[in-house]
C-alpha cells in the first residue's frame, strides 16, 4: 500500500465528520464563541504530539502501534500497560461508534434499535476488514470523501451569512451560562474546552498501525501521520467556525441538543438536513471499518510477541491466503466490539476517558528516551524544534488529567477505571509474561 492508502485509512479513523457533529458540541457547550480558541490550542497540541508520533514511527513502523514502540524504548514492563489501555481502549471505542450510528439513521428510518443496529454495523465492518487492506483503502476513502463532502456543506451554510465578527471569538469569547444568558467566557473553560477538543482530533497516530504494510514505511508513515493532522484540523475546525460566524442566534445555538444538524435543517431545509445525517452515519460506519483494521493489526501483534496461551497466539497470526489479512484477530475483534455494545454508553465513556493521555504521555517519554539512548537512531524523521514538542505535550497532558479530576461525573472515574486498567495490565504482566522467562518483542522478521 502507497502513503495515500495509509492516509485515507487513518483519517477514517480520526473521522472529522463523527468528531464534529458528536464531539464539537461538546466543546462549544462549554467555551461558547471561545471554542474557536479551544479548536486552534487542541491543533497545537495535536502537532506537538504529531511530531512524537512521527518521530517513533518513522524508527518503529510495526503493526502492534504505541505498546511495541514503548516496550522496545522503555522497557517491556511499560511496553504492556500501554498494550492494556489500547486493548481495551480501541475495542470499546468500535462499540461506542457503533452505539452512535442509531442517532443518525432513525432521521431516515424512524424507531431503529440501538443495540441491534450498533451490532450489524460492526458485523459489516468485520466483514469490510477481513478484506485486502488495499481494498479497505479504497472503500473507506469512497465513504471518507461523503463525510468530508457533509462539513462542506457545513462550512458553505455558516460562511455565506455571517452574523457575527470573527475578532469577537478571539477577544470578546461568550457563552451560555447557567443562568441562560449569554456572559463572557472564562479562561479556565475555555482550557477545559481545549481538552475535549484535542480528543476531537485524537487517530492521527493510528498509521502506525498499517506500518508493515506500506511501502517504504519509515518514511511514509511519518508523512501519513502529519497530513492526516493537517487535514483534520482544517476539516474540523473551518466547519466549527462557520457555524459560530453563521448563527442567527448564539443563545439558541447553545442550548440546542443537536447544534449542527439543526442549523443545517434551519439553513437547509429538513431534506438537506436528513441527507447530512446520512452522511454522519457513514462517517460512523467508516469510522468502524477503519478502526477494525488498526485493532486487529494489534491483535495480530500481541499473538506475534506471544501475549496469551499458545493455541490463541497461533490464531491470532494467522494469515488469509487471499486477502493477506489477519483474518482470525479480525473476527474476534468484531466478536468482542459485538459484545461490547450491551454495555452502558456512560460506563464505555467513562472507561476509554482518559486511556488515550496516558498513552500520549508515554510515548512523549518515549521519544525523549530514543533520543537519549540511541534506540530511535535509525529512523528517517527527526522532529523540528526538539526537544520543545515533547515536553510541552507532556506539560499540557497533565493538564488535561487534573481537568478531568475536578469534573466528578465523567472525568473523575474515568482516571479511576484508567488505574485500574493499568493495574491489571501489571498483575498479568508480573504473573504471566515474567514467570514465562520474560517477554521478547518480536518484529515482521
């Protein structure tokens, strides 16, 4: 596969359209009129980290992603807390897309089931994955270019009436307060803001994943990873901000539960609006195709650097004759994303929370370690302004975890369900993996 397949596919997983119309509200709830200064710190954030990312890939482009990088700089011991969270994190994460397609379709057809039609939709995802990832490259950047089609649409509708000055979103931020006026927004919610806005970016990193199937990859993949950023910032933050430019009324902007779609509908019309929504649903259902090719590429990893007993590492590597997939980590992925779905939306929330800063956070110290120990030498990027990018990540991660422990209902326990992921990552690690003689990452050799 060519940079531009490993492009399409890790933008699918990021997919702008499902962060916009799902996770963007969340943000402007928030830090009102200020979420354009939420948008613009997440992108800093988000090429800092980029720039982590890109520098280890381009050293370890392996299918296994963040635990065999971490493991192969920092020790296997940590290698694996981050395989835990990702396990976990990135199967949950299917069934929680999945869980989100209903909201969209029952615009096209009314009183659809929840469960049952997050479950087809992982059923046909599983069966999309099985395929050549140079097929799957195709059809996710087909259903990538729909989604990307519905923010123009969204950014078209707000850019061609603007109703309000744009250096008022800069200098004189407003949001809906809990009296129900509109006040001045504060510093401090528009950095809680900023948080949930670098998640509505978070998958750029994915590409690493698709490593060992991309040609000449310790330069490629560095590059898929930083355009995949670039893109997904324009992509996510010029709709957000025709939106707040075009909106008649900000009050009515912000107290609404579904602020993109009705806006479309209101500027639109109602059919307008339920061909966007179909749009929405097929970033979804893109969104899971994509994501179940990265979690079984890892899944394939960890039989490969033989994590569990011997007849389930042996499936787990297996190979499809045809399509050259691991077929069998497809399928149990699909299986366990299935299941999945008959957990509480608020507790799959609240467990993949904070997974995702921990991760961040290692492979920040990851790629300072490389640089100091040598294990990072031979890889064909070298991030600019080093060691700046690293450390102000890092610095803003903690940030991020100590706004999600003053928010009690979400944030909170998500850090406690964090922990205690981690914490039976090392029991097994420590019962299992050492008692065998150790833990040996393995490669594609």
């Amino acid at each position: 596969m060519k940079m531009f397949g490993a492009l399409l596919i890790t933008l699918s997983v990021v997919t702008p359209a499902s962060s916009v119309f799902i996770v963007a509200p969340g943000v402007i709830q928030q830090a009102g009129t200020g979420a354009f200064l939420s948008f613009a710190a997440a992108a800093v954030v988000g090429i800092f980290t980029a720039f982590v990312y890109a520098e280890l890939s381009s050293a370890f482009p392996l299918t296994g992603g963040e635990y065999t990088i971490v493991g192969r700089i920092l020790g296997p011991l940590l290698g694996f807390i981050v395989l835990g969270l990702n396990i976990v994190t990135l199967i949950l994460v299917v069934a929680v897309l999945a869980l989100g397609v209903n909201a969209y379709l029952g615009a096209l057809i009314p009183n659809l089931p929840t469960i049952p039609t997050a479950i087809a939709t992982i059923v046909m995802a599983t069966l999309f994955a099985v395929l050549n990832i140079r097929t799957n490259a195709v059809i996710t950047g087909i259903f990538l270019a729909i989604e990307l089609l519905a923010l123009v649409v969204l950014a078209v509708l707000g850019f061609t009436h603007i109703s309000h000055p744009f250096g008022d979103f800069i200098f004189h931020p407003v949001h809906l307060a809990g009296t129900g006026a509109i006040e001045p927004v504060s510093i401090g919610l528009i950095g809680l803001a900023t948080s949930v806005a670098i998640f509505a970016y978070n998958g750029y990193g994915t590409a690493v994943y698709l490593g060992e199937e991309t040609h000449d990859a310790p330069r490629h993949i560095a590059r898929a990873i930083l355009w995949s950023l670039v893109v997904t910032i324009i992509a996510e933050a010029v709709p957000v901000t025709a939106v707040l430019l075009g909106a008649d009324d900000l009050k009515a902007l912000f107290g609404s539960q579904n602020m993109f779609s009705d806006f479309i509908a209101a500027r639109g019309g109602t059919t307008l609006g339920a061909v966007t929504s179909l749009g929405v649903a097929l970033a979804i259902i893109n969104a899971n195709i994509a994501s179940m090719c990265i979690v079984a590429r890892m899944l394939f990893s960890t039989g490969r650097d033989h994590v569990w007993p011997r007849s389930l590492n042996r499936a787990l590597t297996r190979i499809h004759k045809n399509w050259h997939s691991p077929w069998v980590a497809t399928l149990i992925c699909g299986a366990l994303a299935s299941a999945a779905c008959f957990i509480d939306l608020n507790l799959l929330l609240v467990i993949t929370g904070t997974t995702i800063v921990v991760i961040y956070a290692s492979l920040c110290i990851a790629v300072i370690a490389g640089r100091r120990n040598g294990k990072t030498g031979h890889g064909h990027y070298r991030m600019p302004l080093y060691p700046l990018p690293p450390i102000i990540a890092f610095c803003f991660l903690g940030y991020v975890i100590y706004a999600n422990y003053l928010d009690p209902e979400v944030g909170r326990p998500s850090l406690f369900a964090t922990a205690g992921i981690i914490a039976v990552s090392v029991l097994y690690y420590s019962l299992v993996l050492r008692r065998r003689g150790g833990w040996m990452l393995r490669g594609p050799e």
